[in-house]
C-alpha cells in the first residue's frame, strides 16, 4: 500500500492535514533571525490570500507529496525503520518534496504564490530538511497497524 492510500483515506485525511499544518506552525515559530522573519513574512502573506489557503494547499499537495516520499518511506519499511530511514535520507526526501512544490508553483496563476516562492527557493531545501523529522513522526503515527 502506498502512503498516499493509507494516508488519506477519508477517515484520515483531515486529522493528516491538521498534523501537517500544525507541524508547519511549529517549524515557523522555531525560525529565528532574518531568515526566520523573512520565512513568517511570507507565510503570513499565503494565509492573507484567503481563509485556510494554508490547509487547502496541503490538502492538495499531500497525496503528490507522499507519492514522491513513498520509495524513500518503503525503503525504510524494507529496512525495518522508516522514520529513521527518512530522517538519514533527508536531502532526498527535501528534493521529492520540492519537485512537487516546485512543479505546482508553475501553474499557479496566483502572483503572490508565485513570487512568494520564487523569493524563498534557494533557502527551501534547508527548511525542508529541517522538517523531515517532525514530518516522518506525522507519517508515523497514521501508518502504524
């Protein structure tokens, strides 16, 4: 089975979501710096474009987002220790992500999606990798039989 099947079944779907955004929330706060205010800048001007576009983004992205993670997770599996296997593969997992975020921000027709993430690019992968941890904890706790 693959992550995004068992994932998003509708009796998971939306406490996933909540996991996800709630796990954003908690990366943002932990940003510090310029780099930090920078990054809640522009979250800030994402949540500003409508109400829950924040939720509604993840929803969306998610099963793309697990599609691309789920060799790295079933290596893991195969391993015996997916979430440690994410948390070593870190990089790799940080460049799925971002392939998928990366193509969806190409058709948006959205300026302020789009420029927000251009200006943020280069600094993105640092933040993934960053939270591939608390990420594959999310994974974890709704992939455990």
């Amino acid at each position: 089975m693959a992550l995004s099947d068992g994932l998003l079944d509708a009796n998971k779907r939306a406490m996933v979501v909540d996991d996800c955004c709630n796990m954003i929330d908690n990366q943002l706060a932990a940003k510090s710096g310029i780099g930090g205010m920078a990054l809640k800048a522009a979250f800030a001007a994402l949540k500003g474009v409508k109400p829950g576009y924040i939720p509604y983004v993840v929803e969306q992205l998610l099963p793309q987002c697990f599609t691309a993670i789920d060799p790295i997770w079933s290596e893991g599996v195969k391993e015996g220790d997916p979430v440690e296997h994410l948390i070593s593969k870190r990089s790799l997992t940080a460049d799925a992500l971002l392939s998928v975020t990366d193509k969806r921000v190409q058709t948006t027709k959205r300026a302020i999606v789009r420029s927000t993430y251009e200006k943020l690019r280069g600094s993105a992968k640092q933040h993934v990798e960053e939270a591939v941890p608390d990420l594959a904890k999310v994974i974890s706790n709704y992939t455990k039989a």
